[in-house]
C-alpha cells in the first residue's frame, strides 16, 4: 500500500544570542518527516510573537503588515503544494522545494514591477504618458517611505486598505514632503496607474487579484475654459515680439484646426494634403489615441502656415512650425495674454477647446463631425463641449428672456 505523503507548515521565530528586540521569522515546511525551511522575510517584536497563533499580536501597522505577509507565504505554500499534486509529482520536500523556488519571482516589489512596465509598455506609451507613470511612482515610493518606514515594498502585500491609505495620502493624510497634494481627480488618476500597474501582476500570476477598486470613485468633471471670438481676434491683432509672435500663431493655428501640442509638434509639410474638394486639409494621427484626424484649413489657418514657408522650404519632412517646448509655450501664452487683454488663464489646450466651442459647435457643426476632427476615440468625450455650446446659449438668451419678462409684466399692469 502506498503511504499518504503528511504535510505541516509551522511558522517559527529565530532569536539570536544577544538582546535583539526583534526576531527574524522563519516557514518550516515538513513532509513525511523531510524539512525545508524558508525565510518569511518579517521581523517580529519578541514580545509579541504568538508561538501558538504563530502570529504577531501586536497592534501597529506593521505588526498587521507582518500578519499579512505571513498568510500570504502560507497561502503560497499550499497552493504549491496543489500544484504538485495537480500535475501528478510525488509529494516530497525535493519536488515542494524547485516548485516553490520556479514559482518565485523576480519582479515582486512596487519598483520592480513599474520597471517592468516601463520595458514592456515602454515604446508603445507617449513620453508623457510614461512621465506620468514616474509621478505615480514617485508618490508610492514616498507614501510606503512615511507610512511603512522601507524603501520598497513587496507587491503581494498591497491589499483594500493599503490602496485607501494611499488616495487618502494622495489627497493630503500624512504628507510630509513638498510635492503639491493632488486634487480628486488628479488621486483617481493615479490609482488607475497603480491599477495598471497591478493588473500586469494579475496576468502573470504575481499576485490572486487586483486589489484597486474604482467603482465608488467618480472623477469632478471640471469645465473647460476656451476663447470666445472677441477674444481670438484681440490675440491676433496683439503687438508682439518675434518670439511671441511664433507662439501666438501656433495657439491660433491650433484654434482653427483643434490639433493638441504633441501633435502641432511634429506635423510636417507631409500632412497637409489636397481633399476631395480641392483644398488644403490636415491629414494626421493623434499620438494621444492614434485616432485619423482629417480637418479642413480654414483661411485664418492657411495663411499662418504660409508664412513659415521659409522655415521648412516645402520639404515633405520638414516640420511645418519651430514649436518651443510646452513649458516655454504655456508661459509665452500668458504674456500674450496680458499684452492682448484677455483676462482668462490662457494655456495651450485651450485652443482645443475653442476649436471644439466658439469656431465649430457654435457654428452649427454636428458634434459627430467635431468628434472626428478631434481625434476623439469616443463622441463622449466630446458631448462635454456641446454642454459649453448650450450654457453659452443661456446666458446669451438670458437678457432677451428677460426683457421680454419685462413687457409681458407691463402688459399685466395696463390691462
């Protein structure tokens, strides 16, 4: 008869000869009498150390963290052992040992895994969108260096209550640096990073599941700011300098085909091309979201490219404007701003806006059609600016609505 293979799993704590206040823990696998004995990578205050609960009974944050991770290398452990007996291998300490050791791996901590990231996802992500991946784990290095008291931290420990602690720091709770505090939105942002990020995890069984749950969070939507046509002319008939000058008239090139920063950026002579109607029109893909974009070139538009005739000599290759970076151009924008009397905080994407707003909703565009010539990967995205269209709507009827107020009031009094 084939004897049973007997399996117990005791956690244990290795105190050293001198005064230590803590102790290292240790997994001691037993298999018909064979040991195998694995570090738990925890260090337990003495005192608190159950060794009948094999547990810390301590109360702190890292006494539950240690708590955490001992059932987790629990869990691991069995289900090693599942695994074995799935694939139909002899229950022994040597089979548990290369399974348990193959089963280990390398990309186990929050650096890690966005390094991980970066090499994979890399090459397919904007600079931008990469930049703000490094923010986010700027803010997790930061939140485990306060709350946790390490360097890094081992991704199977991230659980509900570590992702909650993290938006609540993100908002404010226990910041003890000078990095800006993020509003709602920007604290949703960054937990649909770590999400990512986690997800990664999930696909490659690092981790059971994904422990960051959007479902009661709901970003502010917040209005967009954009130019009326009042304020678009006063812009362009602004006395400038020759270096404002350029940047003013990429901001109006951009209010008159809606195109984004990254991508006036690297337009080239390349996409503008001769439409089914004989005219010039911009023939490009969002970097954003790779969507075709293809906008007709108003005249106020046309005539802005014209002149930079000289700067990329009619070369299919050549970049058709010399875009400063987007810090420069913000900054120039507000000095424009200034000299031209518009009183709002203009920025670059403002000038997406206003294409989306004053220069075609408010001119009777289908919103279809102004989804398309935005690149937007959904009309819902859209649907925010039609919500401007009609606001602006109200207020410009909200002086007729009350004057005829007025009149059907007198009529009321002369009867």
């Amino acid at each position: 008869m084939k004897r049973k293979s007997k399996i117990s799993i005791l956690f244990w704590q290795r105190k050293g000869r001198g005064k230590a206040e803590k102790s290292p823990i240790f997994c001691r696998i037993t298999i018909t009498g064979q040991r195998y004995e694995i570090p738990a990578n925890v260090t337990i205050h003495n005192k608190n150390w159950s060794t009948k609960l094999q547990r810390s009974t301590g109360k702190t944050a890292e006494d539950r963290d240690a708590n955490r991770t001992l059932e987790q290398l629990y869990t691991f452990v069995l289900d090693t052992v599942a695994r074995i007996q799935q694939k139909g291998y002899a229950l022994n300490i040597e089979n548990f040992r290369l399974m348990f050791q193959n089963k280990q791996n390398e990309v186990n901590t929050i650096r890690s895994i966005f390094e991980y990231h970066k090499a994979i996802e890399g090459k397919n992500l904007t600079y931008n969108t990469m930049r703000s991946y490094d923010t986010t784990l700027r803010h997790l290095l930061n939140f485990i260096r306060i709350t946790r008291k390490v360097n890094d931290y081992d991704i199977t420990s991230i659980d509900k209550v570590f992702v909650n602690e993290f938006y609540a720091y993100l908002q404010g709770y226990r910041r003890q640096d000078t990095i800006k505090v993020c509003h709602a939105n920007g604290a949703i942002k960054n937990l649909k990073r770590l999400k990512k990020i986690l997800g990664i995890a999930v696909d490659n069984d690092w981790i059971p599941k994904n422990p960051v749950n959007l479902t009661n969070l709901h970003p502010t939507k917040s209005e967009r700011g954009f130019l009326t046509m009042d304020e678009i002319n006063a812009i362009e008939k602004a006395i400038l300098s020759p270096a404002l000058s350029i940047v003013r008239d990429i901001f109006i090139f951009a209010c008159y085909t809606g195109i984004s920063y990254i991508d006036v950026a690297q337009i080239t002579v390349e996409n503008i091309t001769i439409g089914i109607d004989n005219s010039e029109w911009l023939l490009y893909h969002r970097q954003k979201t790779k969507q075709r974009v293809a906008v007709p070139i108003l005249e106020p538009a046309l005539k802005i490219i014209e002149r930079y005739t000289a700067f990329h000599g009619g070369k299919k290759k050549a970049k058709i404007f010399p875009v400063p970076t987007n810090q420069v151009t913000n900054r120039e924008l507000k000095r424009i701003a200034q000299i031209a009397g518009v009183s709002k905080e203009v920025t670059f994407h403002m000038a997406r806006h206003s294409f989306a707003t004053t220069i075609t909703l408010s001119n009777g565009i289908p919103i279809e059609t102004v989804s398309r010539m935005l690149g937007h990967a959904s009309i819902a995205t859209t649907q925010i600016y039609a919500k401007i269209v009609d606001k602006k709507i109200l207020d410009d009827m909200s002086g007729l609505r009350t004057k005829f107020s007025i009149e059907e009031e007198k009529k009321k009094q002369s009867v």
